[in-house]
C-alpha cells in the first residue's frame, strides 16, 4: 500500500505543480500587463510593477489551488487508465473505497496548503503590494466615496471618512463627523492627512474646524477655525483602521473575524465581510472536493474520451466551480442570504456532485 501511496502521490502532486505553475504565469503577465499603464506615476518603475506582480502570486495561487488539484488529478488518473495501471491496481486489491481514502488524504493536504497560504502568505503579500503602490504613486486612491468608519465614546458618535491611504499608516483627504447623543451635527473636521500612532491618537495636519452647535447648545454656525496640527484621540486600533482602508484580500480569518465584531458593535453593513469570512474558512475544502470529483475519470474507459478531453472536461468544471463561488457571493449580498450557507454552497453541490458520479461510474458501470 505504501508504494500504491508512493506512485499516486508523487504523480499527482508533480501534476498539480505543473498546473498551478502555468495558471500562476498566466497570472503573473496579466498582471504585469496591467501594471504597466501606472508606470511613471510618480516614482513607480517597471522593476516595482514586476515586484507588485509577484506579489499577488500567493493571492492568485490560493485561488487556483482547487481548480489545479482537480485538473492534475484528473491528469493523472485519466493516463493511469489509458495505460492500464489503474486496471492493474484495481486487480491487486486497490478498490474504490480505498482509492478513495488515498485521494482523500492527499486532498487534506493540498486544503492545508492552501489554508496556510491563504490565510498568512497572501494577506502579508497582498498587504506588502498595497503599501508598495502606495509608496511610489504616492498614495492608493479608496474608491469614488472612500472607505467609511464609525467610532464611539461616551455620549459622541463619529463617521470618519478617509479618500486615499499612503504608507506606513498615512491617511488622505480625511474628514470626520460628529454627532451628540440625539443624533445632532456637532462639529466637523476637515484634515489633508493624518498619520495613525499606535496610541488610538490620530496626529491630523493641515486642519478645518467647523462647529455647528454652541457651547450653549444654541444652533449657530460658528466661522472655519484652520489649525496645522490637531491630535484626535478615538477607539479605533491601528489594527482597525488598516482593515478599514485596505482591500479584504489583504485580512486573514481573524482578521475578518474582528473587524466584522467591530462593524456590528458600530452597527455597519458586514453582510459583504461576513460572506468573505466564511468562504475563506471553508475554501480549502474545496481541494477536498475536487479530488473526490476527479476519481470517477479513472474510471472511465480509454474509448471514452483521451486525456486531452477528459482534462477539458476537468478545466470546465474547475472554471464552472469558480464562476458559481463567484457568483454566489454577490446574489448572497443582493439578496442578504445567510453568510455560511452563501459560502459553502457551491462546495456542497460539487461534493454531490462527485458521489453521484462515483456511484454511478464505479458501481453500476
């Protein structure tokens, strides 16, 4: 058993690299492709649009990493069965509960990978690409209407609002809101940056100051008040406020996981958040999924198809599997479906999928 172990796990992880190697050049050109209309902005070089190319590569790999473990499987069974060393090992006792157990087993190893990679390499990759571009280009722009945080303390509410970030935790184009208890404008507070230190204080330069209430509570508007510096000291953790201004491939689970708690206790939006946080929990069992769903084509006959078509097929599903996962998530937020079921979805129809096909191909056929 151990040398039937041997054969499939070497063959089918050289087959997988291969794989994933080629999707990851694919990756990597488009995106330098990409890159190269931002070349000459500011500072930023050819050398830095390569760099920032290679580093979305584990993001792109975590991505791919189901649809190659089914395509090399696939691969790999199906030229067993052409040749005929899968009918010689299913001759010598290797039966379909067994193989089974065998690409089971591999395939929690490619969902730890990917879990691993997912969750530590790419958020760290992806994070080291968002503050290169900020670095060079001189700062990374956070959408038409920026990104939107909300803090509290005692009887004050605040909405900040932030247009573009820099590096090393400089923020752009910042205003800030606030509110009394009865939901009244009190001030409002213009800056052209801040910088965030580590002590929950926001050091804002170049400073607008508009007050609509008075001391006295009475509704006047008082004339612009401009101050070069301004400390501001909130409850947001810098922690926090890089979740806030940084795309959500760049958060880990609990990552995630925290910053949703905080968008509930401020009661924000986190349907979007949520639905990222469980398809990032439960993604690397997809890699699970499509080893069992690339069994059956070893059992397919060398006149059904050769290996070339029976990897099509494997390339449709694997595309089929991403397109539904995709498109799952925005009719989960259309329709404010629950977050859990939104994400594990698509994993579940695939893995019924895979044992119909079993059942059939290996039991009645």
């Amino acid at each position: 058993m151990k040398t039937v172990r041997r054969l499939f796990y070497a063959d089918i992880v050289t087959a997988v690299a291969f794989v994933a190697a080629a999707f990851l050049s694919l990756s990597f050109f488009i995106d330098f492709i990409d890159q190269l209309g931002d070349v000459g902005q500011g500072s930023y070089t050819m050398l830095h649009a390569t760099l920032y190319s290679l580093l979305l590569v584990p993001g792109h790999f975590y991505e791919v990493a189901p649809i190659a473990v089914l395509i090399g499987t696939i691969y790999t069974l199906s030229r067993m069965a052409q040749s005929s060393e899968y009918t010689i090992l299913r001759t010598g006792g290797l039966g379909p509960g067994r193989a089974l157990s065998l690409l089971a087993s591999l395939g929690l190893i490619f969902g730890v990978l990917t879990f691993l990679v997912g969750d530590y390499l790419a958020p760290f990759s992806e994070r080291q690409a968002t503050q290169l571009q900020a670095f060079y280009k001189g700062g990374k722009k956070l959408g038409p209407s920026g990104a939107w945080l909300k803090d509290r303390a005692d009887d004050r509410s605040y909405s900040i609002n932030v247009g573009s970030s820099g590096p090393a935790r400089l923020l752009n184009d910042i205003r800030i809101f606030e509110f009394d208890a009865d939901g009244r404008l009190l001030r409002r507070i213009a800056a052209g940056s801040a910088q965030v230190e580590q002590n929950q204080t926001w050091m804002l330069r170049d400073v607008t100051l508009t007050r609509w209430i008075t001391a006295d509570g009475s509704a006047a508007q008082v004339p612009e008040e401009r101050l070069p510096r301004l400390a501001w000291h909130n409850n947001l953790s810098a922690a926090m406020v890089a979740a806030a201004v940084s795309p959500i491939s760049t958060m880990s689970t609990i990552d995630l996981a925290r910053y949703i708690v905080h968008l509930a206790d401020n009661e924000q939006a986190a349907q979007s958040h949520q639905i990222q946080f469980w398809k990032r929990a439960l993604y690397p069992f997809a890699c699970l999924v499509m080893v069992g769903l690339a069994l059956p084509f070893a059992y397919m006959h060398a006149r059904a198809g050769g290996v070339s078509l029976k990897v099509f097929g494997g390339i449709m599903l694997g595309i089929s599997f991403v397109l539904l996962n995709n498109v799952a998530g925005h009719l989960g937020l259309l329709r404010d479906w629950t977050p859990w079921m939104v994400a594990a979805a698509p994993s579940a129809l695939y893995m019924l999928l895979s044992f119909a096909a079993f059942s059939w191909l290996v039991r009645y056929r």
